[in-house]
C-alpha cells in the first residue's frame, strides 16, 4: 500500500500531548488482583534497583500490615515522616504531601492509590495528592487493586458482593506512564493466607471464607489481566499512531466482514460470528458506500440494515463507511482498527467480481488474510436478462439524474449551435474541450449516469455537425475514429474523477455538519442548570435533526413517570411502553425487537446506576433513522443529553448531602447545647420542689422557693421559645402580622418580664416621639427586644446600665440613586457597659450556637443572638452589633419607617379615627412607663 501522508491534526494533538508532559512526572503502578499478590514488596524492589542506579528515592508512605518480608525492604530507603492529624479525640498518621513536594525526590512511593484521606486534609483522596506530585515534576510509584476501579465496582460487588466504597477514576489509571501487573494464582493466594503471610491467622480465617474465596480469586484475577491487556493494546495504538505506523499487528484476532447488497449476506454474517467466537475476538461488519454503489445502498437500504441489525445482535460492531473503491475502504478501516482477516462472500455468478476485489485488496495490502465465503447460486428471474444495470435503472428513476440528462442535452446543444457556424475561425480541438467542459460539469454536479450520457452525446454531436461529412456518421478520415475513442476514455476518466471528488465532497460536508451539530449540542447542554433547560435544548436539537417529534418523561418525587416537555404528546405515545423501558432500561418501540408496532422509538436515557428519564422519538425518515450512521449521531446525543442529566442530578445529591450534613452538625449542636443547658435549670427545679416539699420551711421561705422555681421554669420557657421560634423561621412557617403598635409599651412589657433578673442594674429609655407609634409584627419585635435585654443582663454584672434608645433616621436609597432619594428608617440601640464583645467575633456572635464568653456560667444555647437577627431580616431590616468605649457593647436594630399618611391601606375614615385615640389610654401608656422608668 503507498504511503499515506499523516493527518496533521493528530500531528498537532502529539505535540501538544509531549508539551503537557515535559515537565510532568512519570507514574508507575504495579496493579493486582487484591490484597496479598506482592504489589508494596514489588513496589520497593523497583525502588531500591533505582536507587541503586543512582537515583533519589524517597518513601512517602508504604502499609507493611504486618508483613516481616515487606518490612525488612524499607531498610535502606529514605522514608519521610508522617503527618500526625487529630480526628475524631484521635492522633492518626497520614501522608505529609507538603513534606514530599519541599523535599522533591526523583521517584517518591505512595502506597494504595485510592485511601480515602482524612477530613480536612488538602485533598478527600489520595489519588489527588499523586496528581499534585505528578504536576511538580515527581515519579511516583504507586499501589492498587483491580476493586478499586471506579468502572469495575459494579462488577466486583456483583461477584464477591461486597461494595468497595474507595476507588479511582478510570482515566488516571490510564493516564499512567507505566503499568507492571503483579500476578499469583489463586491457589498460591490461599496458601499465604493460610500461612499467615497476607493477614493475621483470626483475619485470615474470615477473609477466606468471605472475600477470599477460590471463585472470587479467580475472577478477580480475570478482571485484572483483562484490564491490563486493554491498556497494553491502547499503548500499541498509541504508539502505532506516534510511529505512523501503518502495516498490521496482529497482536488480536480480530476480524472484518465486509458485506454487499448481493443476497446471503446474514449467511456470511452467521459464519464471520461463529469464527468470532470460538476465536474469543472481536469482529467488525461494514459496509462500504463508493460512487459506484450509491443506488444500490439507496434501493437495497433495508437488507443492508436488516443485515448490520443481525450482526450487532450476534455482538459485531457496525457501520457504513464511505470510500471510493470497496477495497480502499476494507482496507483503510482494517488498518485503522489493526485488523488482520477480512471476510468477503464469494458469488458463483459473479466470481470475476470477488476475483477482483481480492486482487485489489492484495495490491493494497499483501499483508492482510483474506477469508472467502462460499455462496449459494443467486437464481435470476426470467426477466432479469433484459433489464439494464443498477446503476443505469438507478438514473434513469431518479428525478435528479433526469435533469442531469436534460442538462447534458442542453449543455451539448448550446456547444453545438455555438460553434457550429464557426468551425472555419475554431479548430476542431478546441470544440473537444468544450464538450469536455459540459461533460466535467455534469459529472460533478449530477453524479455518474448524466456525465456518461453526457460524454455519448458530446462524441455524437462532434461527429454529426463537426466531422466530415456532416449530418452523418460516416467518417472521412480514420484518424477522426482514434479522436472518438480518445475522446470517449478522456470524457470517462473526468467523469470517474469528477464523481469521486463530488462523492468525497458530499461525505465530508455530511461529517462537517454531524460535528456541529453535535458541538452545538454540547455547548447548549452545558450552559443549562435545570433539568427543564436540558430537555428543552435536547428536544429542539432532535426535533432538528432527527425526530419530528420529542418527548421525554422523568420520574417525580413519587417515582411516577411525567412528562417534562411542554409540548403536546402525540396519540402515537404509549405511556406503557415507557413504563417498560424505564423499568428494563431497553430500547423499545419503533426500529427495536420489542413492541416494534409502536409508531414512535423510545429510549432509556440511564447511567451505570439508574435510569435518568426515558426519550420518545417520531423519526422524521423511517429509512434514514434505521441506518447505523444515524443511530450512532442518536446514541451520542442520548450520551450528553444523559450526563446533562446526571451532572445535575449529582448536584442536588451533593446539595441535599451538604444540607444533611448541616443538618446533622445543628442538630447535634442543639442536643449537646440541650443536654447541658436544660439539664442545669431542671436540676435547680429539682432541688428547690424537694426543698419546698419539706413541713420545716417558713412560709417566707417557701414564697421565695416558689419565686425561684418560677424564675428557673421562665429560663426553660425561653430556650423552647426561642427554639421554637427558630424552626418556624427556617421552615418558613413564620407570618408576619404588621399592625401599629406602641414602641414603649413592647419595651415595658418586656422589662417587666425580666424584672426579677434585672436585681441592681439601672436600664434608661429613651425613645423619640417619632417613633412612639410604629407599624410591625409586636410579638416579632417584642422576641428580638427580649433576646437583646437578656443576652445584655447575662453578659454584664449585677450594678451595670442598660440603655434601649429609639430614633428616626434617613438613609440613602441605593436602588435609586438616579433620583437621589432617602428612605427614612428607625434605629433601636440596646447599649451596656459590660465588658464588651471579645474583639474580632463582632460578626461572628451571630452564628448558631456561639457565645461571646464560652467560660462564662450564664445558661443559653447560644441562639438568641442568630435568632434576633434573622427575625430582624425577616420584618426587612438589619441587626449589627460593636463595642463601646471605655467598655461595653452595643447592638443596633434598623428598620424600615412607614408613616401613616404613605400607607394606601388605610382609607380616609380609618386614619381619622386613629387620631381620635382615647386620651385615657394613651395617659394609662405613659404612667405605666414612667412607673417603669423609676422602678428601674
């Protein structure tokens, strides 16, 4: 085969691949079937016949578990020391990845890939840590298990039924420079199990009976040499492919069968299976489309795909490719794969055709086994002598090879009527090329069948009305039958020529739009967050390209099949056959084995471990949705409107875990604040009932036990509160209920609440006038207030002021500057001259169970302060709190001011009547305040 001049993609995609890995290091792992095959003790080998040819080693972290012989290897070797992390009242050792990056070492070993790292370690896996390594330029060697690939975890908790929770992605496994296999039979297994050699003899015991058995062993054993023989052969591809290298290596038995329109195709597809499969290879069925056989793909389409159906249910892969001969595409695809058997059918009555094809095949590549397949005698109808050639029945049905002929015949006529008068100023040579000219241009742009007609027609004109004698076929001078001759071959030549680039042209135009559409998709999907925004694009993009109509159903909360599109669903939808495809995770419907009188195609959009939703599809051409081209653009598009899908769906996953995550850490804060808080208050209520249950105490005494109990049950009265109060503002179960009120009245009714806590601390009121009459939720603001005063008399001792100021205030509407408008706001300051906030935790005293003072003997949970401030956001305002000089603290409320005369809800009557208060009350208001303002 000549030489083929390399694709300069995959050049740039080499040099961008040796740039990536320049300065990166070398990863080396020496892969297992499971535990006890030798991988750590191979591992230092390795390192010290490394070491000994000069290079720097150094032992990041090696798991001996105890085994002697492993042990004794470390001796000799550099071994960093181990990060000491607390967890959990815990001091445990972990990789010092920090340590390994400061000391660089040429080759660093780091022991099992996929250990899960300690929580709050720089990285949650240990695989992480290797890729930083990789990226500052260090080797590393490396351990793991055939388990713990993420790809094979179904499989392995499927045969040893144990799930291994610590794996690693496919792809870094992949990406390794170098993969030696440590293998030992199962029964050599046993026997160090047995010995002691792999685990403690009470642990052998268990293992052997459960994971360790025989059966699992051997599996697992498959599994590992099926997994490393893959990487070997993607390492020959890619060296192949680096080399250029384009002759066959038959490393594998693979097989392509190479099948035609011609009948007993599914005979030949039966044998290439049974060849497969007692060969254990994979195999291949394609068909190739060229020039010359485009009709015959377009008449027989259905036995092509009725044919390629049959080989991917017998496990072939499958396709329609396009080249300009049959052999250059058999063998072009067979190189590609490194494919070294072709299986062609043999036909009686048409062997010169086989015949051919093998030669062709042979010239291309004599390197290549070809396998003929003898076939039964095609029996001819009687009518079948007359008919014309395919491709001739073919042009002369289709309506675009018609018009190529009415072109052909007008094109040969504008020549003809053009030149004829002209013939004594033109040569005759020149007249040829015209003709040529029209021939070129009906080849090209109408396909094979009008240029031939065009190139008999051309060769008819010049000998009737340029030859002499003219009007005649008679030729004058024999030299005029060798221009004919010349002129028909030339005329055949450029059609053959022109059909194959235009065949070419078409192919590479169809390819070019298939890869954008599909780029076109991929951006659509990946700018989408919701899965309604993904069904959405996806159902434009397949209404577009391949379906006249689209619909996909997703299971809801209940796990109940509905539909998501908005569009209307069409009577041809089966809500049951969707049913069943989301429960088989199978295709069902219209071009599948199952429920095939369904009209519409459904498929199972599904990852490895669920069903994501299910896709119905009305094709928009039966016949071009059947073709296997057209069913690979579908499977692409199901795979990323899938991971679309999935991406999404783990988001929530990762949400709803982190919000059960922060779930379980406030509930167990609330249980551990609880368990301390109220069990204080309760002991005191237990001691003060037994103290007042006895018959010696003055009745005085007993008074003052009954105030103290009450006082400790208003303690238990207001963490429930506030807990309460708490749950309903995050469930949302909190309404406002606005309504004016007096400011002084809430401020008193809660000093008098805390009056006997109050004992010799002075508390000064001071509200503007302004704001005495305010419109909000009283029992909101009356809890925020009472948080407030209560953190301020826990905080501050027996002789301290308490100050509650009142104003109005203006502020600065950011959300109109354009107009320069304020807003007008009032401002409710609770200031103490204790000993302050500890400085920096201004902003932090409002988080959930936080103290200012964590010594501090004063009872809490810690969420007065978080509550006040979320109540305070909740009637639409803000809560901050600072401290004071010489020493203090201050906590300011502001909140929206609504004046009366700016409310639209109030009518004219209302606001009259408002005005007219009964001076009595307003007089009881003021002396109940100012009775207040003296007890205090």
């Amino acid at each position: 085969m000549s030489e083929q001049r390399p694709n300069p993609e995959d050049l740039l995609q080499q040099i961008k691949q040796q740039e990536n890995t320049r300065n990166r290091g070398k990863l080396k792992i020496f892969f297992g079937s499971s535990a006890g095959v030798g991988k750590t003790y191979d591992m230092l080998s390795a390192a010290h016949r490394d070491q000994a040819h000069g290079l720097d080693i150094l032992v990041g972290i090696v798991e001996t578990h105890g085994r002697s012989e492993t042990a004794a290897l470390l001796d000799g070797l550099t071994i960093l020391p181990l990060r000491q992390v607390e967890y959990r009242e815990q001091t445990l050792a972990e990789f010092d990845i920090d340590g390994a990056l400061a000391r660089h070492p040429d080759i660093l070993l780091v022991d099992e890939l996929a250990h899960s790292n300690i929580p709050g370690s720089r990285h949650p896996k240990r695989w992480h840590d290797v890729e930083e390594l990789l990226k500052a330029g260090i080797s590393v060697y490396t351990t793991v298990n055939v388990q713990h690939l993420e790809s094979l975890n179904d499989v392995v908790n499927q045969i040893t039924g144990v799930v291994v929770q610590e794996t690693i992605p496919d792809w870094f496994f992949d990406q390794a420079n170098e993969v030696v296999l440590v293998d030992l039979p199962a029964d050599e297994l046993l026997a160090r199990l047995h010995d002691g050699k792999v685990y403690i003899p009470s642990q052998a015991k268990h293992a052997i009976e459960n994971f360790f058995r025989k059966g699992n062993l051997i599996a697992l054993r498959e599994l590992a040499l099926r997994r490393t023989a893959d990487l070997v052969d993607a390492d020959m591809r890619d060296y192949r492919n680096q080399s250029r290298i384009s002759s066959i290596w038959n490393t594998t038995d693979q097989l392509l069968v190479g099948i035609s329109t011609r009948a007993h195709s599914e005979r030949l597809i039966r044998h290439a299976a049974r060849l497969a499969s007692s060969l254990h290879s994979q195999w291949y069925v394609i068909y190739v489309e060229t020039p010359r056989n485009a009709y015959e793909l377009s008449k027989n389409k259905q036995s092509i795909l009725e044919a390629l159906r049959l080989a991917d249910e017998l496990g072939a892969k499958t396709e329609i490719i396009s080249a300009i001969s049959v052999a250059e595409g058999l063998v072009s695809y067979a190189h590609q794969f490194n494919i070294g058997r072709i299986i062609i059918g043999q036909n009686h009555s048409r062997f010169y055709y086989n015949q051919s094809l093998v030669k062709q095949i042979s010239q291309q590549d004599i390197n290549l086994d070809l396998i003929l397949v003898n076939q039964a005698k095609q029996t001819k109808s009687p009518s079948s002598k007359r008919q014309l050639p395919t491709w001739d029945m073919a042009a002369l049905a289709s309506k675009d090879n018609r018009i190529g002929y009415l072109m052909a015949i007008l094109g040969c006529t504008l020549v003809t009527v053009s030149l004829v008068a002209l013939t004594r100023w033109f040569d005759l040579a020149n007249v040829v090329m015209l003709y040529l000219l029209v021939i070129v241009f009906i080849s090209v742009r109408f396909g094979r069948a009008p240029g031939i007609f065009a190139a008999l027609l051309s060769v008819i004109s010049f000998d009737l009305f340029f030859v002499e004698p003219k009007l005649s076929f008679s030729v004058s001078d024999v030299q005029y039958l060798v221009t004919f001759a010349v002129m028909i071959v030339v005329s055949l030549i450029i059609n053959n020529l022109a059909v194959g680039l235009r065949f070419q042209a078409q192919n590479a135009r169809r390819r070019e739009q298939q890869a954008i559409s599909m780029s076109h998709l991929a951006q659509s999907l990946s700018a989408a967050r919701k899965n309604e925004e993904i069904i959405n694009q996806a159902i434009i993009w397949l209404t577009k390209h391949i379906a006249s109509k689209a619909l996909i159903a997703m299971p809801n909360a209940d796990g109940k099949l509905t539909m998501v599109s908005e569009s209307s669903i069409p009577s041809e939808f089966n809500w049951n056959v969707t049913q069943w495809v989301f429960d088989h995770k199978e295709s069902a419907g219209l071009a599948t084995h199952t429920l095939a009188a369904n009209p519409m195609h459904y498929r199972a959009l599904a990852t490895s471990s669920q069903v994501m939703a299910v896709l119905a599809l009305m094709p928009t051409d039966i016949d071009n949705f059947n073709q296997p081209e057209q069913q690979r653009t579908l499977d692409v598009a199901i795979a990323q409107i899938t991971l679309a899908l999935e991406r999404v769906y783990y988001a929530k996953v990762a949400q709803n875990a982190l919000i059960k995550v922060e779930s379980e850490r406030l509930r167990g804060s609330l249980l551990s604040a609880l368990s301390h808080d109220i069990r204080t208050p309760i002991t005191v209520l237990s001691g003060l009932a037994a103290c007042l249950a006895s018959q010696n105490l003055a009745p005085a005494a007993q008074k003052q036990l009954a105030i103290d109990i009450e006082q400790q049950a208003n303690v238990i009265q207001r963490l429930v509160i506030n807990i309460l109060d708490y749950v309903a503002l995050q469930s949302g179960g909190m309404k406002l209920n606005k309504q004016w009120v007096s400011l002084e009245e809430i401020i008193g009714s809660n000093i008098r609440q805390l009056e006997p806590y109050l004992q010799n601390r002075q508390v000064k009121i001071d509200v503007a006038s302004a704001v005495d009459f305010i419109y909000t939720d009283e029992l909101i603001l009356a809890r925020i207030l009472n948080n407030l005063l209560t953190n301020a008399i826990n905080y501050t001792p027996d002789n301290a002021a308490i100050t509650i100021q009142a104003t109005l205030t203006n502020q600065h509407n950011t959300q109109n500057l354009q107009n320069n408008k304020t807003v007008q706001s009032y401002q409710i300051t609770v200031t103490d001259n204790g000993q302050g906030l500890p400085v920096g935790m201004e902003a932090q005293i409002f988080e959930r169970f936080t103290r200012g003072d964590s010594e501090s003997n004063t009872t809490g949970l810690g969420l007065g302060l978080a509550l006040s401030r979320d109540l305070v956001q909740h009637l639409g305002g803000t809560l901050s709190a600072s401290n004071i000089q010489p020493h203090g603290a201050q906590f300011v409320i502001v909140l929206p001011w609504q004046p009366l005369e700016n409310l639209d809800i109030f009518d004219d009557k209302f606001t009259s009547n408002v005005t007219q208060i009964d001076t009595s009350i307003v007089a009881n208001i003021t002396t109940n305040i100012a009775t207040n303002s003296e007890n205090s």
